[in-house]
C-alpha cells in the first residue's frame, strides 16, 4: 500500500522579537495578563518588506536541504495561508519560483486559516495515495502583523508571523519494513454558520480593502475544546488507537490552555505535548509544522512515535492527522 511519509521539516520564524511588555506600550495589556490567559511570552514580526512568501521559502529552504534535495525534485506545493502576498496570483507560485522549481509540477494556496496546514497535509497525502505525485513540499505561512487591529487588545496579542514546511513523499514499502508509517490519517471539517465568530472584516470580493481580525474570543475557545475533542476521538476510533498510544501531540499553537485542556481530554501527561505559543504565539496554518520542526530538531520526535496534530480555525474549519514517524 502507498502512503506519504514526511521525510523532513524546516522552520523559519523572522528576526524581530516583540515581547509582551512591548505589547503593553502600544495597547492597555500587561504581561501578567496575556501569559496567564494565553501561555504567550512574545511574536515575532516580519520585517517591512518581508512577505509571507520570502517567510515560506526561507522554511522551504531548509527542509529541502534536510531532505538533500532541491526544488527539481519537487512534485507540488501546497501552500496554507491566510495572509497571500496578494490576491493572485497563489503565494505558492512565488515560492515554486524562488526554490528553482522549474518546468515541471504545480503549485497553489489553500484556506483554511488555523487549519491550514492539515488540510494542505491532507491534499497533498491525498495526491500521493493516488499516485499523481511522488513528492509534495507542504507549507504554512502567515504574516499576520498585516491583518491585526494593534488597537484591539482582545486579538493583537495573540497572533504573530512565522513559516512551517515539510517534505511529503510517496512510500510503496509501508507494509513492509516500514509498516505502518506515515500518514495514517487525515479528518477534515468546517461548518460556516460560525464564520462570524473568528473573521477578516474585508477582502476582495467585499469591502476592496484587506481588514481585520474580529474575533469573538469566548465563542471560539468553547467551540475549539469540543470540536477538536471530537476530531481527535475520530482520528483515533478510524486507527484503532487509543489516546494512550500517542506519543507527541503537536497542536496548532493558540493558547497553551486549549492545549492542557486537550492533554485533559487524552488522558495525557503536559510533556507528551510540543509546546511552542510562548516564543511566537499564534502564527496560524504556520504553527504545526514550526512545532514538528522543533521536535524533530531537537530529537523528541523518533522513528516510530505515534503523533497527533489537531487544530481549529475560522470558519470555523477544524481538523486532526494521526502520523507514524
Ligand atoms: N489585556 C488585558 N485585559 C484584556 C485583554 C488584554 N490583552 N484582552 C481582554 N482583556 C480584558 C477584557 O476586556 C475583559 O475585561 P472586563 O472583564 O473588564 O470586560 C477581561 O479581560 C476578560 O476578557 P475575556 O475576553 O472574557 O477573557 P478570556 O478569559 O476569554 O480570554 C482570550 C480572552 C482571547 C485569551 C480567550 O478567549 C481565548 O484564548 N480565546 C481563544 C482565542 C483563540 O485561540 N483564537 C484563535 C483560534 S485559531
């Protein structure tokens, strides 16, 4: 049986860091506020003139010389953003362009906000399973210094800029020797009756102008604790896994008390879980896989280890893949 197994993963947060008691200059918070309601310590903000495409590629880069590879070698890029470099074309292309991707394969964007990269992971596994590609270079990037209201403290403390990416590919020995590895699963929802809850008040297609991050903070946590509850239980229930055989749970880093609140729900020790919120926040589709490469890099992460993603975002879109390293 084919499967997709990721081979490598590169990660790049930019430069500038912005700590709380920064935050606490420019809007009524304190740091005492925003580490004890969120676990967040600072957010890195790209430079000006730094785009979510140089941020891509920059983790891109480094995944692919992990792998030893170049861009010649790549099949497809999957991009999961919610702030593109523009409209069109997908900030996908300008990366295909800046890896010397050249003459072969295709590239695009997906949206599903904090959601993105599963559902980037669970197109590109989906390509592969059916054998129209051998290799996906799979990236979450945001820059969402750009769509944050800095007089909102309700929101702009929570969020930061950053790029995730991995290198997906196809596997036809996963019942051999590597049995059971890779990507065993990917689970998919969205419901847009909620799509008021967490949103850009503008784009394109309504006001012309970019907008802002709304967010109806409340709402959000409550919904983010059931529904990843339940994407997480059908994960396992599709597997015939237990809660119990999962060694890391890499989430998408919103809050670190989403996160003990899932540790909760498992039945899991706080050090099963890759925390990363308190460097960078929340940096969207970006945090999985900046949260994996973390792992991975420093030996957490091994051959063999069983590993649970989960996130949710507007939409709302939620979503959960369980991995065999
Ligand atoms: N600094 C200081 N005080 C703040 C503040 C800040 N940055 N933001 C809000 N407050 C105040 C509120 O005005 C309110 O004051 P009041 O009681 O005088 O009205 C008080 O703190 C409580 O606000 P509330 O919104 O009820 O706090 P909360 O406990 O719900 O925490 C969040 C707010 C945003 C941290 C929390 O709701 C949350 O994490 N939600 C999920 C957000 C998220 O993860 N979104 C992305 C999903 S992908």
């Amino acid at each position: 049986m084919r499967r997709s197994r990721i081979i490598s993963c590169g990660a790049y947060l930019p430069e500038n860091v912005m700590s709380n008691d920064d935050l606490a200059k420019i809007v009524e918070t304190s740091n005492e506020w925003i580490e004890q309601r969120t676990g967040i310590k600072s957010r890195h903000i790209a430079a000006k003139g730094e785009a979510t495409s140089d941020m891509a590629t920059r983790a891109a880069q480094r995944a692919l010389e992990k792998a030893g590879l170049t861009g010649l070698d790549i099949d497809a890029i999957i991009l999961a953003t919610a702030t593109p470099d523009q409209t069109f074309p997908a900030t996908a292309v300008t990366v295909q362009d800046n890896i010397g991707m050249k003459d072969h394969g295709f590239a695009f964007d997906i949206q599903a906000v904090c959601s993105g990269f599963i559902y980037a992971l669970a197109t590109a596994d989906n390509f592969i399973k059916s054998g129209q590609i051998k290799r996906a270079l799979v990236i979450g990037a945001e820059r969402f210094s750009n769509i944050i209201d800095w007089t909102d403290r309700g929101t702009c403390v929570l969020f930061g800029d950053g790029a995730g990416a991995v290198i997906l590919e196809a596997d036809d020995t996963a019942q051999g020797t590597n049995k059971d590895s890779g990507i065993l699963s990917t689970h998919l929802h969205s419901e847009g009756a909620h799509r008021g809850l967490l949103y850009v008040d503008g784009g394109p297609g309504t006001t012309q102008t970019t907008g802002h991050v709304r967010m109806n903070g409340k709402e959000v946590f409550r919904h983010a604790v059931t529904r990843m509850g339940e994407v997480v239980a059908e994960a396992l229930q599709a597997n015939n896994l237990q809660a119990s055989d999962i060694q890391w749970l890499v989430p998408h880093q919103a809050n670190k008390r989403i996160i003990d609140s899932m540790l909760e729900k498992l039945h899991l020790p706080p050090e099963r879980a890759v925390i990363t919120v308190a460097q960078h926040g929340n940096t969207s589709a970006a945090s999985i896989p900046m949260a994996l490469a973390a792992a991975v890099e420093d030996g957490r992460i091994r051959r063999g280890d069983l590993i649970l993603m989960e996130a949710m975002g507007g939409g709302f879109t939620w979503a959960a893949s369980l991995v065999r390293w």
